[in-house]
C-alpha cells in the first residue's frame, strides 16, 4: 500500500531502508544480460531480473520458520559466520534429529522467540538467487499475533500458508487465508508441510489438498498452488524432491522464482503483455517533497554557470509512483485542485528520462505552475476519483486499545494526512466464514467494518482496483501510535 499496511509494524518501518537498498539492486540488475525463464517453452523468451515479495504464515508449529531456514540455507543465502553460530546453538540445544541443523533459529532472532520456540514478530530476510531478488517475511503463527500476519502479507506478491500435513486445515489455517482473500494478495501458495512424517504417502497429500481447495473456493481465492514439502529434510524446497515421485510440479522456490511480482519494473526485456498491462493502469504518485532548489545548489552545482542557470527556476513535485505508468507529454491531474497540465520532464536517480513506473520514486516536472505541497496527489487526467469526506472501509485492528464510535483519530493516506472522527462500526468479521456480525467495537486482532469521518477531503478508491491509493493507516493523535490498517471497499 501506499501509506502500506505494512508500515503498521516498527518492524516493518525500520526495514524501509534496507528494503529501499535491495530495490535499489534489482533495478541496477535491469542493465544486466537477460535471463532465460527455466522451464519456458521457448528458449528465447526472456526476463529481467526483479524484486519478489513474499511472506510465509501458518498455525503454529507447522514449521514457518524451519522452513524459511531451510530455503535461505539451500539457496546458499546464510554467510559462514552466522551458519556457525547457529550449528553451536543447535548443538547446546541437544537438536540431534536429522540434520542436526534447527534451521528455524536462522529466523526467529528475538529471545524470547528461540526461548519458546516460537515466532512472534515479522522476521524479514533478504537473499538472492541468479533470476530475483527476495524480500521474505516470516509472519508469526499464534492467534495473538495475527495482526503481525497482517503487516507482512500487505505489500506481498504471494503469500505461503504452510500446513502440518498430519493435521490438515486448522482453524488458524482458514484465519490466514482469509486474511489473504481479504488483503487480495496476487498469488498464494500452500505448502504441505511434514510429508516425510506421512511417509511421501500421496493418499495424505491428496486428502490435504482437497481440503485447501475446499476453504480457498469458499473464500473467493483464484488459482491456489499446493505442493508437498519437508522443510526440516528440504524435499521440494528449493530442488525437486525423488522421494515424491506423484508430484510433477515445480519446488517452492521454483515456483516463487516463475510467478510474476506485482511491481515488476519494465524495461527493455519485459515482455510485451506486461507493457500493455503497465500501460492500462491508473497513474498515481503521492506528492513527498516539493524541490525548488533555487540558490541551494552544490558548490559543483554553483561553479558550473550552464548547471546553476537550469536549477535558477528548477521546479518539481517528488515521490514514489504507486501505480501505473507516466511519460513526458502526458496530460495529468492534480488533487485537490482539479488543475491539469502536461508533463515537462521527469528526473529519476539524477538523469532525465522519458518515462517510468511504479514503483519508482521520481520527481516530475510539469508545463504549469501548479500549487501543490506535500499531500497532494498526480494522477492520470481524467482518471483520479472525487474528494470524499466520509470513508467506509474494512478495518485490522493493531492496537490492544479498542476502537469505539466517536473517537478522534488521524487517518493517513498516502502521503497525507488528516483528522478524523470514527462515525460507527459496523461489523465484526467471522474469521471462519468471513460473514460479517453486529458490532459496536474492535478489539485486538479484529477484522470489521467502520465509517470514518474526515475533516478535509481525500482522493479515496477501492482497495479492489488500486492496493496502493485504497489503503490508509488509523493513528492515535495523541501518542503517533498506529490503531489500525484499513482498506476501502465499494
């Protein structure tokens, strides 16, 4: 999302910058020789490489952070001095089974987490194979720590639920991928785990598999994929395993290197079906920063009369494209004020470019004079939504306060932010069934339905046509603290 519900999480937001720095390396690798796609049909058809987003959640013990650990130590993505230490850990812990390697302490950091043996924040891992860069979230399993879960599959392109292959679908099971038809994450995987302790029985799997088809059809989910793994012993991780024989799909990691990410960059090597899509999509970038420079120009910058006298009335409206496309020439709008104009030029990591895309972070010139500050939205002409003053919306409660009809509450929406007041709540969700039930609070972890009332107007649109521009945070306007992370609905 734009004010992405991700940034619910301290977590989340302390990894803003090293996120920024694996983006920064996957569009560096867009100049790079293309890469043949494994398993294409024709040899020639190419891809860049690129970003990949996933998060990884399941009921607890069902092995998320074992293997998470296992794919980042097959994958040969864990340095020489940390898989040490964890190989000393894993010994002082008596961990004699198998491998003798608890693949999980690779992930659970905090104390209290190897302690228990549990996950209880968001662990993001980042690694690298020849084809994409990963940003890897391992989300916590417990009830408790749902709306953990939430913060993690928010900017993800695909979600992996793990089951305990002996168990079969829990009911945190069916809470997670609610949450995932709900968030409307691109892809989902569901991966069944512990399928060396069903003896690579197919009879088991199958069983197991038709369960999930069952839930994801009830939810609404499209395509699933399910594939049998064994995160401790690493079959179908990120090789194909012999010991599944019945299974003729692709390893997990395989399969996470084929499906197409959400904000895949364009560029010379894309091809053209992902051009025309880009093309088809609303532009939109959240005014960050006004740049207007005038005599605050370098020492290099002044000595140079040809550069001082191009930034003397240098004027442009900087932030990161939250969706779609926009090219000089283009004819576009500006919220609130309605005005359009054409795009002058676009000035992207210190060089001018003719175009460029989600999720770049640009500063745009334009034709006119324009007066807009920070707040602000540009967007295709034509294509940006009326102001509204009132917002309905689906609502994940993060806060251990509970949220109550009349409170004072700041919402923040892309890179504005504005008071308001929270006018009902309407429903509570049943995480089970997803059917909504009356409600007059939110408590902790709740899903539910609300009516926000806003002291000036926002560009609002649905959650469905636009992840970036149809999500907001609910903060508290005394203490800054984030109550909840909401998505508008039509």
């Amino acid at each position: 999302m734009t004010t992405e519900v991700s940034s619910v999480s301290s977590r989340s937001a302390r990894s803003t910058t090293e996120i920024s720095r694996v983006s920064s390396r996957s569009a560096r690798s867009t100049t790079e020789e293309p890469i043949v796609e494994r398993g294409s049909a024709a040899t020639e058809t190419n891809r860049v490489t690129t970003l990949f987003r996933f998060a990884t959640a399941g009921s607890v013990d069902d092995g998320k952070s074992t293997l998470v650990g296992r794919l980042l130590h097959d994958s040969k993505a864990i340095l020489a001095d940390q898989l040490e230490q964890v190989a000393r850990t894993s010994r002082e812990r008596g961990f004699g089974q198998g491998t003798g390697f608890d693949f999980a302490l690779l992930t659970d950091g905090l104390r209290a987490e190897r302690e228990q043996g549990i996950t209880i924040d968001v662990a993001y891992r980042y690694f690298s194979t020849g084809q994409r860069d990963f940003i890897l979230a391992d989300c916590p399993g417990h009830v408790q720590y749902t709306r953990n879960m939430v913060t993690g599959a928010t900017t993800a392109d695909a979600v992996v639920v793990l089951i305990d292959g002996r168990k079969g679908v829990l009911e945190q099971t069916r809470r997670h991928l609610a949450v995932v038809a709900l968030l409307r994450v691109p892809h989902v995987i569901v991966a069944v785990n512990k399928i060396d302790l069903l003896g690579f029985d197919e009879g088991a799997f199958r069983g197991v598999e038709q369960q999930v088809l069952d839930v994801t059809a009830e939810l609404g989910l499209g395509r699933v994929h399910v594939l049998p793994v064994s995160a401790l012993e690493g079959d179908n991780v990120v090789d194909r395993s012999d010991r599944t024989p019945w299974y003729d799909g692709p390893a997990l990691l395989e399969l996470l290197g084929q499906l197409p990410a959400q904000d895949e960059l364009v560029s010379r090597y894309a091809p053209s079906s992902l051009l025309d899509n880009r093309a088809h999509e609303a532009f939109r970038l959240p005014v960050q920063l006004v740049l207007r420079p005038q005599g605050g120009l370098t020492p290099e910058l002044a000595a140079d009369p040809i550069a001082a006298e191009e930034f003397r009335d240098y004027r442009a409206f900087a932030g990161r494209i939250a969706s779609g496309r926009v090219r000089v020439g283009d004819r576009v709008q500006v919220f609130p004020s309605g005005i359009e104009t054409i795009v002058a030029g676009i000035d992207a990591a210190g060089a001018s470019v003719d175009e460029a895309s989600s999720p770049q972070s640009v500063a745009i010139r334009l034709a006119d004079d324009v007066d807009a500050a920070r707040g602000a939205v540009i967007g295709g002409a034509g294509t940006l939504p009326q102001g509204s003053r009132e917002l309905a919306a689906e609502l994940f409660q993060l806060d251990a306060r509970p949220l109550l009809p009349g409170a004072r509450v700041l919402v923040k929406h892309g890179t504005q932010t504005v008071q308001a007041i929270v006018g009902s709540i309407d429903s509570r969700r049943d995480l089970d069934t997803l059917a909504h039930e009356p409600a007059d609070s939110l408590q902790v972890n709740d899903i539910g339905r609300a009516t926000l009332r806003l002291a000036s107007e926002l560009p609002l649109e649905s959650y469905e046509a636009n992840r970036a521009s149809g999500s907001f945070l609910v903060i508290h306007p005394a203490d800054g603290a984030t109550l909840a992370a909401g998505i508008t609905h039509a």
